[in-house]
C-alpha cells in the first residue's frame, strides 16, 4: 500500500451512524418552518453539508426565510438525539486494523460533537489526537471547500497527493477532489439511497463501498494501479 501515506475519514455516514439522525431532525424541523421535505430527500440532497449552509442554500432556491432560532434549536435537538442513538459504523475497527498508513478524521462537525460521538461508540483512541473539525478553521470553510482536507494533510505532513479519503456525501467528495486528494465512496449507512454509489463515483469517487470490512482491500487495489501507472 505504499501508493498511499495517509487515509483521512469523514465522520458522520462513514465512521458513525449519525446522518440518518440528522435528516430526521431537520426535516422535520424544515417541515415545521414551512419547507416540507422527507428523510430520504434530506439525506439525499443535504448530507455533508451543515446546517447553516443547508438554511441558506434553502433560502435561496425557495425564497423561504428563515428565523435564525432554527440553528440553535437543531443543535440542540441534534445533540440530545446523538448522545441518546449515534452508533458506530460495523466494520470500522477491522478496517483501521489492516491499513498501515498514517489515518485522521476530517469533518463538519464541530470538535465537541466529534468528541462526544466518538467517545460514546468506543472509536476515538483509534485516531486521537489527530481528529479536525472545519468549524475550527474559522467562518464558512466547511466543505464542500477543500480547507480541511488540505489542513488534515498538512497536520499529518503528507502531499495531498498521497492521500486518500473515505467519504459518504458528493459534498465531501467534491472537497476532497478540490484538494487534489483520490477519493473511496461510502454508502454503507442508515441514510444511503438508491443511487448514492452512482451519485459519489459521478462527484469524483474512483468507486464505492457499502461495507467498511472491504476497505483495505479496495485502498491495496487502487495503490497498486497507482503504482502500475
């Protein structure tokens, strides 16, 4: 696997079951202001995104606005719901077990939330200290920019071209594309839909799983083409 020196992961959808939790909480909230959309339609159009970015892209298509109340309420809501249900992804300790290269979490999510998720399902001595939140960057450097992919991979001290992410969004997948970064698609969640794996490969991904267990052998694949070309 020497065709790689770093894996970075997203978080929520790809390491924790968190994503089905999210469309549910703000669906139904968007549902309540005045914009009904469904579960899957959420997941569907939304996942990886934050919610500030989700409330102004739906403001702009819809002419909806919305009271700025709606941000704390679902982070409120969204956590109490997280610490209650989040899960981890079956397969994630065997995977990371097999993969030799350096390994780092970059994600929307803010520290203190990654810190509770993992915490809660037993995942976070598997990549401590080297776990980063966009939020930390500063205002509106979320992805799908490409600043925390690029951040992860100047903290580990790896080129970007080194890399490879583990992403379960287009968003994500556009991110990690825009930092010059190959990209494994993710569709193994609770939130995944019909067409995610079709979705991923058409942003970037160079393909898609749907069990963290095929992991290492899908990265040893990909760097040996690497290393053929």
């Amino acid at each position: 696997m020497d065709g790689f020196d770093l894996i970075i992961f997203d978080c929520d959808g790809v390491l924790v079951d968190s994503e089905i939790i999210a469309a549910e909480v703000e669906s139904a909230l968007l549902t309540e202001a005045g914009y009904p959309i469904g579960v899957e339609e959420m997941g569907e159009r939304f996942a990886g995104m934050t919610w500030r970015n989700i409330l102004l892209q739906i403001e702009r298509e819809a002419s909806i606005p919305f009271s700025a109340s709606l941000l704390d309420k679902s982070e409120t809501l969204l956590d109490a719901r997280l610490a209650s249900d989040v899960k981890a992804i079956p397969g994630v300790e065997f995977a990371v077990s097999r993969l030799p290269m350096k390994r780092c979490i970059c994600s929307n999510s803010s520290t203190k939330r990654l810190d509770m998720m993992l915490g809660k399902v037993g995942l976070k001595p598997l990549f401590a200290p080297n776990i980063f939140s966009a939020k930390d960057l500063g205002a509106d450097r979320a992805k799908p920019k490409p600043d925390i992919f690029l951040h992860g991979a100047s903290q580990m001290g790896v080129s970007p071209d080194k890399v490879v992410v583990v992403e379960d969004s287009v968003h994500g997948v556009h991110a990690a594309r825009a930092a010059g970064m190959r990209v494994i698609g993710f569709t193994g969640a609770s939130h995944s839909y019909p067409a995610h794996a079709d979705k991923l490969t058409d942003a970037g991904a160079e393909t898609a799983i749907s069990r963290m267990n095929d992991l290492p052998g899908v990265v040893a694949a990909l760097a040996a083409w690497d290393n053929v070309l």
